[in-house]
C-alpha cells in the first residue's frame, strides 16, 4: 500500500527518482541532503518505498509508545535505547547506532547531517563514525527541488580521513537545491 501511495505522491507532484543503490549492500548508513524543510520526510520517505530501500531512522524510546510510537515504527521509526554499559554511563546515540549496525544482518539508517532545518555550517560527525566504527559505507540520498528529483548520490567508505571526506560529501550537496535554498549546504 505503501509503495501506492508513494507512486501516487511522486505523480501528482511531478517528481521523478534517480535510482543507484549499490547492488548487494545490506548495510549503510544513509544521509539525507539538503535537510531544509518538514516536507523532505514525505519526499525521501515516499522515494525509498518505490526505490525498495528498506531505510529506518533513530528516535529516542521514550517516544515510541501508544499510536505516535505505532505511527513512527510504520514509517521505519526505530527507538534508540541508551541503556547503562560497563562503567555505568549511558551509552551514546552514536555507540547505540554502531551497535545496531554491527548486530543487524540488514540495516539502512538514515541520518540528516545537518540536525535541522535551520542553516548549519558544519555537519555533526556522529554518522561518520557510526559507518566508520560498523565499517558500514555511507551513502548520499538526495532531494532536489530545483529538478524535482530524489535519488542516490555517491557512496563513501570511511577510511578516516573525516574532514576531507565529509568535505567531499558536503560538495555533492552542493550541487542539489533543497526546498529552501538559502538552508542548504554552502
């Protein structure tokens, strides 16, 4: 029904979709470029059911209870749990993310590098080092609005070189215009 839908948004709205996810790959971190608007989630989420990109996204478990929990988890919702580890601290949403790549046979986790919707002139790095600590690749998923087209981008496998590569990654980003253009990656 899902998938319907999508291809029902897609048509109404004019969008097309750029497909290139690499044959084979299980396991990934996905970041969503430009993050600018409430409406990217509609976009990229209706993009990854026609592209039969199983993508899921991190939230805190204390939000996943009763229907918004029920709607979340539907939409590919999946609680983060910072449980105490040895030590007694809790632990990060990165390690908590690392470990449920390294634990899962099959998982895409979508990021927004940005944190908001706001301008951002620096990414925050946690998804590189989740994807560099799995040593799972990270891949581009895109949004443009100035073409009406949502597709994958380039995949980068981390080698640790972070600030060169999420360099690399953000010049991409430049080249894709978000639904508010002045937000975006400069």
């Amino acid at each position: 029904m899902m998938k319907s839908l999508s291809r029902f948004v897609f048509w109404i709205t004019g969008w097309k979709l750029k497909v290139g996810w690499p044959e084979g790959l299980k396991k990934a971190v996905l970041i969503a470029i430009p993050h600018t608007s409430n409406w990217d989630l509609l976009y990229a989420r209706a993009a990854f059911y026609l592209m039969d990109i199983p993508v899921r996204f991190t939230i805190k478990k204390e939000v996943m209870v009763g229907p918004l929990g029920w709607m979340i988890k539907g939409l590919g919702g999946i609680a983060i749990d910072r449980k105490r580890i040895p030590g007694g601290r809790k632990q990060t949403y990165t390690e908590a993310m690392t470990n449920m790549l390294k634990e899962a046979d099959e998982l895409v986790i979508m990021v927004t590098p940005e944190g908001t919707r706001s301008y951002a002139p620096r990414w925050k790095t946690g998804f590189y080092h989740v994807a560099l600590g799995a040593d799972v690749p990270v891949v581009i998923g895109f949004l443009d609005y100035k073409n009406k087209v949502a597709g994958i981008g380039p995949v980068i496998y981390p080698n640790g070189d972070m600030n060169a590569q999420i360099e690399e990654m953000m010049t991409f980003g430049r080249t894709i215009q978000g639904k508010y253009p002045e937000k975006g990656i400069r």
